[in-house]
C-alpha cells in the first residue's frame, strides 16, 4: 500500500527539458538579436595521454554571429562529423538562434585548459 508512484511536473513549465531552450531563445535570443549581438559559453579540457579535447560549448543570439559565439577551435564543427562525438544542436525562432555543441576528440587549436566566455 505505501508502494504508491507519485507523478510531479518535469522540466520547464511541467513541458520537459526542450521548452526551456526555446523560451531562453525566444527572450534571451531575441534580446541579443535585436542588437545583433551574440553571447557564447564554452569549456574544454584535454583529455590526457592524447591529443584529444572534450569541449562543450553553447552560445545564442542573432542567427548570423551564432558561430563567432563559440570557441574558434570549434569553427566547422558545428554539425559536423569528424570527431569521436560529436554532439550538435540547433534551435532558430524568428531572428534568434541557439546553438550548442559538445566534442570529444581531436581539436586543432585547442588548449588544454579552456573557459571560453565571449559578447559581442
């Protein structure tokens, strides 16, 4: 009788984990957007023994400087499929832009210790 399941809102707004990027997007986004701006957050660290980074990496803002917010070692990469993991996503509302990356393997340019912050 005590073996009762208990169901409780989830996520952002009780809609799971994806609603939460689209409203950062649609505010934040839309915000940095409107002075064609782009904010961007990354870290990576090298993975030792090898020549291989672990970087995850986000940035948001207007669509056509949603690149330039990530670290420059990942230029390219978005999307791509030339590491081990490459793990990439989108999500685009109107003028805004949000993109997020996460890599594991070979970076060219990457150091070993990195905390990427960026506003432009």
């Amino acid at each position: 009788m005590g073996d009762k399941k208990r169901w409780g809102r989830g996520g952002c707004f009780g809609c799971g984990a994806g609603c939460g990027g689209f409203i950062l997007v649609i505010l934040l986004g839309g915000v940095l957007s409107l002075f064609n701006a782009v904010f961007g957050l990354g870290a990576s660290i090298g993975i030792p023994f090898t020549q291989n980074n672990i970087t995850a990496a986000g940035s948001i803002g207007s669509k056509d400087k949603i690149v330039d917010g990530l670290p420059s070692y990942t230029q390219g990469r978005l999307a791509g499929n030339q590491n081990f993991i490459n793990n990439s996503s989108t999500l685009t509302v109107g003028p805004a832009e949000g993109a997020a990356v996460l890599i594991i393997g070979k970076q060219d340019g990457a150091p070993a210790i990195d905390l990427h912050v960026v506003l432009r």
